[in-house]
C-alpha cells in the first residue's frame, strides 16, 4: 500500500534541500551584502587553501601571509571556512 504522507514528507524535504543549495550558491557567488573579512597575520602559515576557494580571486599569499582585495572580494565567507588556523574572520563592515 502506498503511504501518501511519505511521500509528500519525501517531496517537502527534497525541496528545502534544493533551497538551501540555492541559497549556499547564491552566497558563494554574490557574498554577503556589505560584509568584509579580515586576515590575522599572527595565525597565518600561508598555507594557500583560501585562495584556491575564493572565487573572487581576492586573495594571495604576500611574503607567507594571505593579503585580500578589498575591491574584489564579497563577503561570502568561504575563505574563512577552510582555513584551518583561523586566520580569517570577518573584520567589519565595506
Ligand atoms: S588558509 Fe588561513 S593559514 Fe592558509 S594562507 Fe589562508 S589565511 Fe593563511
Ligand atoms: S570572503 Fe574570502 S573567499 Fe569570499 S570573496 Fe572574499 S576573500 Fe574570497
């Protein structure tokens, strides 16, 4: 027998995780609105992980220390996601 509220419960879920994905692109892409991160230098090993995430192209590594475009970055954050020393937080606002 068919069990219509699984299904539907099924349908629901699919879709918020579609809309969650839309919006964590959207994000990514676009960034968020007026927000600017900053690099801590002292935390810093100028690994390179953020700026191979950045889609921006707004960071790069400066005497073994990360360094972000002001003009080009947007916010979105993804940068202080993958570094591991927490060496980017968001600093303020553009
Ligand atoms: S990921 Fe973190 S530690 Fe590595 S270069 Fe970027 S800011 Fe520095
Ligand atoms: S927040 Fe980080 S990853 Fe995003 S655009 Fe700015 S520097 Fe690049």
């Amino acid at each position: 027998m068919i069990d219509n509220n699984r299904i539907v419960k099924g349908a629901v879920i699919k879709r918020v995780i579609a809309c969650l994905m839309i919006i964590l692109l959207a994000v990514s892409i676009y960034g968020v609105a007026g927000k600017q991160v900053a690099v801590i230098s002292s935390q810093c090993v100028g690994c390179g992980d953020c700026t191979k995430v950045c889609i921006k192209d707004a960071v790069v590594i400066v005497r073994g220390k990360a360094l972000i475009n002001t003009d080009k970055c947007n916010g979105c954050g993804l940068c202080i996601s993958i570094c591991s020393y927490n060496a980017i937080r968001y600093g303020g606002e553009k």
